[in-house]
C-alpha cells in the first residue's frame, strides 16, 4: 500500500511540475512560446513522458484553465467574507477580479481568451466566479425580486466593462492607461451597483 501511494505522489509530482514548467515558459515567452518539447526540457524529461501524462498541448492548457477558474473563485470567496453588506461584497469581488487579471496575466489571458484561444467552454470550475458574483448581485436586488436573466444581465453588464478594461491593459500596457482606468474601474463599479441597488 505504502509503494501505491509513493507512486501515486510521484505521478501528481510530475504533473504539477509539467503545469509549473509550462506556467513558466508561458511568463518567459508568452503563450506562443509553449511547446511540448520546451516542457521536456525545462524538467529534464523526454517529451514522451510528457504524452503520458498530457495528450497534447491543448491538454495542459485546459488544466491551466481550470486551476485559474479554482484560484479565482477562492480569490472571490475571500473578498465575499471580508464584508457584511451585499453591494460592498460586490465591490470588493470586482477589485480582487481586477486584481487576479495583472497579477495572473497570463493565466487571465488563457481562461478568457485575451490575444489568444481560450479553453473556458471546456473548463468546469468556469462557472465557480460566475456563480459567486450572480448570487452577490441577486443579494443587492433582492428588493426588487429579479428574475434569473436580469441577474445575468446584470453580471454581463459588470463583466463586460471590467472585462473590457482589463483587455485594454493587457493590450496596451501604459502607466497613464494603468491611472485613469484605475479611476474608471472604481466609478464603473460604483455607478452600476448603484443602478441596481
């Protein structure tokens, strides 16, 4: 039983250590950059040890997409629980997703498809952030009793401005685009939680 679960660890060892290698490589050269042989080499495997644990390239980055959708969720969650109030828990879920988007850029980049594919349409964990933020914003419109789409309006109406800036960023990296969004970020946040309060 023990060699089972030596053996066990081994494999997820070696798993973790392909997705760090291929995380790294992606830092390092971008998203262009990955391959399956860049992989082998920064661990020091052969390439066919690679295809034993992942078919191909767009396997690992599926994985990496899930791990962001884990990351980002518990990310959210810890924001959720900082506050009381339904629309400061919002506020607080928007600056941690702002702040998720430049301090995991590449993964950002990966899970919603920011100067490249995404994998989300086959990623389970996606619907972990979607559900955090559609049950906060069902929580501040609660006096109004909205119906299920209007929530998801509402949700789209948040993604699409935070989403939209973020990409702008990503794309254009300025110190003064990096201010003013700043700025823009926080009323936008503020005027569309007031719209629904």
């Amino acid at each position: 039983m023990a060699s089972k679960d030596r053996i066990l660890r081994q494999k997820e060892e070696t798993r973790n250590n392909i997705l760090g290698a291929a995380y790294d490589i992606v830092k390092e050269e971008g998203w262009n950059g990955l391959s399956m042989r860049k992989i082998a080499d920064r661990i020091e495997y052969t390439a066919p040890i690679i295809y034993e644990y992942f078919s191909n390239k767009e396997a690992i980055l599926e994985e990496l997409t899930d791990k962001g959708f884990v990351k980002l969720t518990k990310e959210l969650q810890v924001a959720i629980d900082k506050f009381e109030k339904p629309e400061d828990q919002l506020e607080a879920m928007w600056m941690t997703y702002w702040d998720f988007a430049f301090t995991n850029t590449e993964l950002y980049q990966l899970m919603f498809g920011v100067q490249m594919t995404c994998c989300a349409q086959r990623c389970s964990a996606q619907e972990g952030p979607y559900k955090l933020f559609t049950h906060v914003i069902a929580e501040v419109m609660k006096d109004s009793n909205p119906s299920q789409d209007i929530i998801k309006q509402k949700y789209f109406t948040f993604f699409s401005v935070i989403h939209g800036l973020i990409a702008i960023n990503i794309i254009n990296k300025s110190d003064i685009l990096e201010t003013i969004n700043a700025q823009i970020l926080k009323d936008a946040i503020g005027g569309i939680i007031k719209s629904i309060q």
